[in-house]
C-alpha cells in the first residue's frame, strides 16, 4: 500500500485552505483544533483518539524526528520546544503544494497571511475573498446603494483568483434559482445595517456578483463545524442556483461535500460549470480516507475533481491532507490499475488533472 | 476477479430500457450519451476521461476487434466504420439480456423500437408505458371527463406490463399518501390543457391509475440529467405513497436510486410490494459498480432485487450495464462464499433470482 | 478473517436492547422478527434470503448443534424441539454481553422482563425509560397539569439508568431548538387526553425532561419499521436541539442511524455530549457489516461510539448482533494495524472504549 512514485511526486495545487497559527498550541487548543468541535469535551476522551489524531501520531512525528506512534504528550512537547515558524515550515515542505489558494477570512489576527504562508511553503499564494466578509467590512461604513456599487467595484477590480461562500453556515444551500434584483438587494442591505450575515437575498446576490465578476465561486458544502445544520448543506439543495448559473460559464467549486460526495459528483457531472473536491474530509477520515475518496470519484469526470487541504491554523493538517490525498489517489489508480480498467497514461493522466491540472484551468492560474 | 462461471452463464431480464439511436453518432453526441450531462463543457474536459469512458474503451473495444483501450478517436472511428446496426447487434448479443422491458416514451423517433431492439438482440420485448407521455399525448384531443376515462381504459387494456412515472423529474418523489378524487383531477387537468405535463394531482393520480390497472409501477429514483433536484428524488419521499398503496398488492419497483440505494433497499424490505435496482449506476460506476452494488444489497432481501441496464441511445451500455452488473453479482457471491456467508446452492439461488426470477415473478413473464 | 483474540474476549455492555419472546415462532413469526418487515411478502418471497437470514442459518445453527448452513426449516424444526428457555439462554451466554440496557416499553406482555433476561444471559440489566410510553401510560387518570408534574417527579425518581425517545416514529426528528414552555405544554397535554401521543410539543417536552432528570437521552434514529419516513430520521435535523442542549451536559445517544451513519459521526465530532452506534444495523447487514462499521467510525471519535444490538424478541438477535460487532471491530482493528494507522495499545485502547467504557461512562455504571 505505498504510494505510486508518479503520484508521490505529483506538485499539488491547494484550491482551498487557510493560515497556519502564529504561535505554539497546548494540548486543549492542538486538540479541538484537529477536529470541527468548539472543544474536548471530558464526556467523550482525547480528541487523539480519533482518525486524526492516530494520524498526527503516525505521519506527522517523524517529521520532528520522534517515532512513529509517538504519544501525544511526546508530540506535543517536542513540538512546543521547536519554534512554530520552524514547524509550519517542515509540514508546509514535506506537503509537496506548491500554490496556495488562501481564504484568509477566518480569524485574520491569529494567522499567517497568504504571503506568509507562500514562504514558509516555498511557494506561490493567491487569495480566495470570502464573499460574506468583504460585504461585513464593507456594510458598516456605507449606504445600502452605495454598498450595491461599492461590492461590485470590489469584485470587479479583486486581484483574487476566486471567491467563497459561507451560505451553508449563515443560510444553507437552498438559493433560489434567480437573481435577486438590486433594488431587492438595497431593500435587505438597509434592513442589515451591521454585524454577521444572515440575510439570504444578500447572500444570493453576493454569489451572482462573483459570478458576474468573472471570480470562480467556492461553496463550503457539508461537514463542518456545529454552527451549521448538516440537512441544509447537502450540495443538492444548490440545483436552482446552478442551473441558472450555467449560462454564465464561470466555475462553480463545492468543498468538502463528505458525507454527500457522491450527491456533488452528481452535480459536477451533470452541471458543465460545477467542479467538487473532497477537502476536509481527507485529513479527517486519517487512514480511512482513501475509501470515502474513491467513492467521490463514483461518477465525477475526472476534469472535475480537485485537490484541496482546507487546513487550518494547524501546519500538520497540510502535510496529512496532501499526503492522504496522495495515498487516496495512489489507491484509486493502483485499485484500477490492478484490475486493468485503465493503463499507465490514462492513470498518470488523471492524476495530474486532480492534483493541479483542473485546477489551474478553473482558476487560469 | 473473473465472473463466477454460473454468474457469467445467466440469462437476464433487463427489466428497465431504452432503445438506441437508428444513426452512428460523433465524438460530441457519442460522449454527451456516456454521461447525464447535456454537453461536453470545455471547462471540464473529455468524458471519456471517466468511469463509464474508461469502460467503453477497456470492454467495448475487443468487440469491434481493437485492443483494450483503444483511444477514444480509434474507438469511434472503428465503431463509425461498421453499419450502425452490426455495432448494435454485437452488443445487445453480448449482452446476454434474454427479455427487454422497454421504456419508449423518451425521444422514440430517434431510437429503435422494442420490437426492433429485440430483434437484433436476438430476445423478446415488452412495452412499459410511460405514464406522463400516455398523458400528455391525449390530453389535446379531449376534455377533462373523458381524459380521465380514457387513460383509464388505456391503461386497462395495455399491452404494456408495467408503466413508469417519471414524477422525479416533474414534481420530485413528495407524492401525498392518499389518492386523489376523481373531481379533483379533472379539475387539475382542465388547469392543463396541454404541453409538459407538471401538475402533481394528475402526476399522482396517473401512479394510482397504473396500480388499478394492474400494472406494476416503476418510479425513476436518484441520479438522473440535471432537470431534477436531487434531494426531491430521495425514495423516501416516496413513504406515504408506499404506505398507501401497500395493500393493492401491485408491486412498486424503485430505479436506480443512487446515491439513495440504501435508502431504496430499506423500503423494499419494509414494504411487501416493493422492489429496486441499481439501474443506472451501474454502468454509470464502471470498475467502481461492485463496491455500490454490495452496498445496494446491504438490508434488501434477495428477492426484492432486480437488473436493470437504464441503457439508452448507446447500445454500448446495454453490453456495459449487462457485463459490469455480472461482475459486480459475481463479486458480492464470491465474497459471501469465500467469508462463508452462505453455500454454493444459496449463491446460485440469490444469482437467480436477482438475474431474472425476481423479474419474471413481479411483471408474470 | 478470524476475530483478534482481544476483541473476542471483550465483555460487552449492550446500551439498547428489549426482551425476548416467551414462546416458541412458527416459520412467519420467525421470519417477519429477523427484519423490520410487518409480515413476509408472498411477492417477494422467504426473508431467509436476506443478509441476516443467512446469518441465522450460518452462525446460530451450530450452537444448536446442527452443521452451519443448516436449512431454514431444519433450524426451525431443531430450534423448537428445545425450550425456549434454554434457546434464549445458549444465545444470550454465547454473545459476551454482561450488562444490558433494557428498553422494555414495547410489547412487554410477549417478552421476557429485563431481569429474566439478565437471569438467563448470566449478567446485570438496567432499565431504559420509553418516554412515549410513560407518557401514554399516565395521560388517562390525570388532569394536564397534574401530568406534567407526575411525568417529571417520575423521571427525577427513576431507576432507569437513562431515557428513549421514539420521536423518529411519531413526529420525526426535526425537534424545535427552544424549550416548550410548561403552559405551552399544558395546553398540548389538554388537547391529547389518551392514546397513541403524537403531539410534537408533549413529545419535545419529554425529550428535556428527561435531561434534567439527568438521564441520558436516546433517540431511535434511521433505519426501522415502516411506521417511520425514513427522510424525517435523518439524524442531523436533531441539530437545533442538540445545540440548545448541549450546555446541560447531559449525553444524548443516537441509536442505529443508518444510512445516516456518517451525519451522527459528524454529530458526535461535533457536540460534546452527543454519541452514537450502529445497533439495528450490525445484525441487519450480516456478512456486510464490517464495512458499515468502518464507515460509522470515519469521522467520530472512539469515545464516542457504542455497541448495542438492539436485540428484540427473538435472543438469536442478540448473539448476532453481538458477533457480528467483534468481527466488525476487529476488521477494523486488523486493517489499522496491518497499514500501521495506530498500535497494538491503540488497538486495545479503541477497542475497550467502544465495547464498554463509553457506555460506563455515559450512563454512570
């Protein structure tokens, strides 16, 4: 079960992920943030207890020059007696990324930026504008029809490569299947003069404005943490959006999708603008990530499937994403491989469309 | 991972297809027809380069005397070389389908009908009326009263063995749990004068019309072109419906299903009159059809299980749906018999009776 | 494929389990309890042609000292020329469980008590409360607002180690995230004077009596009987009130699940005091289950799984579903060792947290 050497040295495009943290982390911080929870809860034991956890101990301490399987009290002190920049940089290297695509709209402060990051990776980053930040930052200072303009000046002149929507944590995927029009839009803009988000017209609107901007649109779609409720985020609910979306030609990207991966194959397949990837679902499933990967890559065109990390804060969640990505697509190719569904070529082929190639075609990086 | 000899020697009842296209088709139109997209997009590259692709050119391609995987452009240029009908025959024959239950109530004047089908299958044909088509076919021509008699006595004295709803693509699987009054449709049909049948009082009503009449009823379940919602194509949307017609003791029969297949194999075995198939997916899955397929298989009794090939257009997918539904049978018995499940005996029983005497027993072949 | 010997020595607590008939089954009767069926279908022939029928004949037979794969009416015939007694004894012995959580609310006039049945098995029991059923019970010699204070003295003086909500079959899961006040529940109270309670806000009410009583809080959620729409089980339309509750710190425990298995994996991550299993599904899916499982176990973390086999009425059910959950947990033992994913420790450590300590934990034992 090692990886293929083609796929071990494929050079990884990350089209979505996010600052590594500044600063070291005690275990209860280390720990939540290895999962979606808010915090170990001491009904339930060790966050190291689950397929994460197992991983960091396996893959990732030998990279800090401990045993495999070392304890997570070995881990994290020697991990501690490292100098973070130090630590994000062996992980950042050893992931193999060589561009970054940054949603830098999480927790802004306790991150290294998209530049930052580049260079502790030692490669190239652009930036991803969270749509329903731009518009927090924006409201306060404006009028409603003036935030209409000022939104759509912003987007037109972004020097991001894409942009995301949180709907699924403020409104869930249901969009409707047509434009808000604007004076509706100014009607739900003076009725939200400041604070988070929540109005589903201007959320609607802000992904037709990526659109109109000609910014490929990611969605966060699925598992996440607990501010969202699973049931509104199946990619489905996204149809009327996307069929009347289509026309327009510009990409659409659902992340995540687990455990409706297979719902967003559907839609990538049927939908000639929707891609989908398997993001946090793979660093999150550990050693049983290749199984849930093969079954994303049911139905998808293989010009339709990414790569992404969805790391966060931890350095450690991009080696594992990009590492069990590897051992996942190794899998899949050896698996069909071995069964002579396809050849080399075909194999290497669709090996580089996943780890950068439909990547650097949806983005035209 | 051969086909266990009887698997691979089994007549089958494909109880759910389509005809083929009468003409040789290009590249665009031959890939458009692999997949459930409308087109081919150039954001997103070849079908070819999928699971179906890749098990045209792998199993496809030994028939029309090329190697395994031959490229596509051989492929079709081989294929386009032979008379479109030889091509048809040496799949429908290799297919090893004995009886063909054909829905030909989608696009019927570019595609062979049943009777041609089976001719060059070399097996017999059966109607199944398509239950909006039957509709919207004689709604013109008729008032509101007499439509509702005259489906009925359409349906009474059909030739058809079963009849297909296709509410999945018009009004989702939500249908209500009690039957509709005869005043009430008449009142539906007189709001519908012509045209795409949409209306849900006439939609359900057809369904109960078709199980008076006797007829088994198949519903298109899940994956499907990107008219439907996928979430309003979730079988158990389906329950109050199933609850109320239990007791008619005419058999419901749930297509596809994918990704909700578990979800289908639940209802099959709660409910007496109810059966499901992997349809579609199979062939749409390609080497990946056996894991779905056990999976198919988890809670459903044996006896509840049918084949289906979904196959349209392309006679290359009845071959597929027949071939990869083998393998993937062959697979599940093999691993029953080899973790010692059950014996040789129950295995060729459980191939039986998914192969074709399920079948024969729900439409009295 | 054999059981890792320390997974087969494993003393198990059963967190969900009911009685066992008194009396012998004729074929039917027999037949119709090894699935969710109401009775078999003479349309889709024996339920011994089902996963868990083919469990019966494989592993339950030689414990009644016939060969394995002994016939279903060979078992039959053997299995009721012994005393059912004795039956239920050689089972309930042979499947390890040495504590067993009874929810005894359902049809407890055919089935052995929790105490004969902890006599028989050689182990301890505990009773469960069935919310509805206490419910149900009180309602007809009170007024409302007597009812509301009886249900709850009741609660806080229970001897039942914890609570079970059957909303899933009366109102599905999609509980308000607000607390019913206690005139709001009055009035519900008024409205329902006797019989089968369906009201949405007696029900809910319950569901937070019951944590304040401080007694975890199951729900029956996914797969069941044909009373349940499957769709309205889906556990993450539990998320409002999971949160709302979750301050209370009272565990509330997601039985069965399936096919959501992965949504209660995502709710166990993310909320502290929620857990789940597989109950019901284990012995339903026979030689399949091991994959079911590991798919239970992708995202959850292992302090947060527990065994149950939702046994009922007939005891081969609980040595089935205790059996099949070893081999299902050393399947994924032995995988995670065989690719190094954790170590032997880990192993043992994963493996006594699921079989017994969560729930030692969770109910206080």
């Amino acid at each position: 079960m090692g990886i293929l050497p083609f796929v071990a040295e494929l050079g990884l495009i990350d089209h979505h992920c996010h600052g590594v943290l500044r600063t070291d982390s005690a275990r209860p911080e280390f720990e939540s943030l290895l999962l979606e929870a808010d915090a170990v809860s001491p009904l339930g034991g060790s966050f190291f207890d689950s397929a994460v956890g197992f991983a960091v101990r396996r893959w990732c301490a030998p990279l800090l020059d401990l045993p495999r399987h070392a304890s997570a009290d070995e881990y994290l002190e020697r991990r501690n007696s490292l100098h973070i920049a130090e630590v994000s940089r062996t992980f950042l290297m050893a992931s193999g990324i060589h561009t970054f695509l940054v949603d830098g709209g999480f927790q802004p402060d306790r991150l290294l930026s998209a530049a930052e990051l580049a260079g502790l990776g030692g490669g190239v980053a652009h930036e991803i504008v969270r749509l329903e930040v731009l518009a927090e930052t924006l409201r306060p200072s404006v009028s409603p029809s003036e935030f209409v303009d000022l939104v759509r000046s912003r987007l037109a002149s972004s020097s991001a490569v894409g942009a995301k929507s949180v709907a699924a944590y403020r409104i869930g995927l249901g969009l409707p299947g047509v434009r808000p029009a604007d004076a509706e839009v100014e009607r739900a803009v003076a009725a939200w003069s400041s604070g988070r988000l929540e109005d589903p017209v201007v959320i609607t609107w802000l992904a037709w404005e990526a659109l109109d901007a000609g910014l490929p649109l990611q969605f966060h779609v699925g598992y996440g943490d607990s501010d969202l409720d699973l049931h509104q985020c199946d990619p489905s609910l996204l149809t009327p959006f996307l069929r009347a979306t289509a026309a327009l030609g510009v990409p659409v990207l659902l992340l995540h999708n687990y455990p409706f991966h297979r719902q967003a194959g559907y839609l990538a397949q049927v939908f000639p603008h929707v891609f989908c990837d398997l993001g946090l679902a793979t660093h999150g499933l550990g050693h049983q990530a290749s199984r849930v990967f093969a079954e994303a890559l049911e139905i998808v065109p293989y010009g339709k499937f990414l790569f992404s990390s969805d790391a966060f804060a931890l350095p450690e969640l991009y080696y594992l994403g990009a590492m069990l990505f590897r051992r996942a697509l190794s899998d899949f190719l050896a698996d069909g491989l071995r069964s002579d569904a396809f050849v080399e070529d075909d194999a290497h082929r669709i090996a580089r469309l996943i780890a950068s190639e439909n990547a650097s075609r949806v983005y035209k990086l």
